[in-house]
C-alpha cells in the first residue's frame, strides 16, 4: 500500500509532466494559471526646498506622482524617465535606489524613485503635457493635498529605513 495520500500521487504525476515540457511552454502555463500582478514605476520629484512635484489625473480624484505602468520588457528606471516625460514633459535624474511597494489587495508591484531636475536653477513652471493629467503644481511637504493611496505608499516607502520591499497598507 501506497502511504502517499491520491492527491499527492496526482500531483507528483502532472508536476513530472511539468518538467518534461520546453520552458516557454512552462512560463505560458504560470502565467496563464498563477496570479497576476501589474508593475509600475513612481516617481517623486523634489525641487527647491523640498517641494514635491503633484498632479492630478482625468480619471483620478485625489493628487498622485507621475508614473504609470512598464512596457513589456522595459526596466523601471526607464519607465520612470519615461512617464515623467510624458505626463509634465520633464527631464529628470533618479536619485539613489528604488524601493518596491507590494500591495497585495491590488495586485500591484510599484517602483518608487525619488528624482530631481535635470538642470540647476529655479524650479521651472510645469504644465501637463498629457491629455489624462488635468493639473500640475508644486507643493510644500508640510501642505500637501488628499494625495492617491498609491502616492501615500510610495512616499512612506522613500521614508522608511528599511532597504527591502514594502507591503501597502490598506486604510
């Protein structure tokens, strides 16, 4: 007799057939079967004194950072340049590591980078330069706007010490 429970043995089986298949015809059935997360990259833009660059999205109520999602086979760093240019049509130099925010709930992977300008100076007068970002402005840390839950993350994870992933906290 068999100690193995029936299930178990059926597992073994499928999982001995797993093997034997080619690898892209593995990563086909984790990613059809396994579940799915979306990546993003974040990115907060710090001018003179600190300010923190903000907009607000057509589709959104509360004020965010610029980013969006990575295009297939496109690192976070360069979809953080990226989305910068394209929502405030900024240059910007990402400053140190990134962090990683989890947030399991919505199954979503995010990139955050702190940034600043590309240039020396004055901070420049921003203006969208998207048709889904509806408004652009600078803020003082101290009097910040309702801001996205994802953008609340995203800054609590550039603050915290921790140098590994951060999970998002739901309210």
């Amino acid at each position: 007799m068999n100690p193995l429970p029936l299930r178990w043995r059926l597992h073994r089986v499928v999982l001995r057939g797993y093997r034997r298949l080619p690898v892209s015809a593995r990563r086909f059935l984790v990613r059809r079967a396994g579940p799915t997360f979306s990546a993003g990259s974040i990115v907060l833009i710090e001018g003179e004194g600190g300010r923190v660059l903000l907009l607000r999205q057509s589709y959104r109520r509360n004020w965010g950072l610029p980013g969006g999602l990575l295009a297939r086979r496109e690192s976070p760093q360069d979809a953080a340049l990226r989305e910068v240019r394209e929502e405030v049509g900024l240059d910007v130099e990402l400053v140190g590591p990134g962090r990683l925010v989890i947030d399991p709930v919505a199954r979503r992977l995010d990139f955050v980078f702190r940034a600043r300008l590309g240039l020396p100076g004055p901070v420049p007068v921003v203006r969208p330069t998207s048709a889904e970002i509806v408004e652009v402005r600078w803020f003082d840390r101290d009097a910040l706007p309702a801001l996205q839950a994802e953008t609340e993350a995203a800054m609590a994870a550039l603050e915290g010490p921790e140098p590994g992933p951060v999970v998002a906290r739901r309210r």
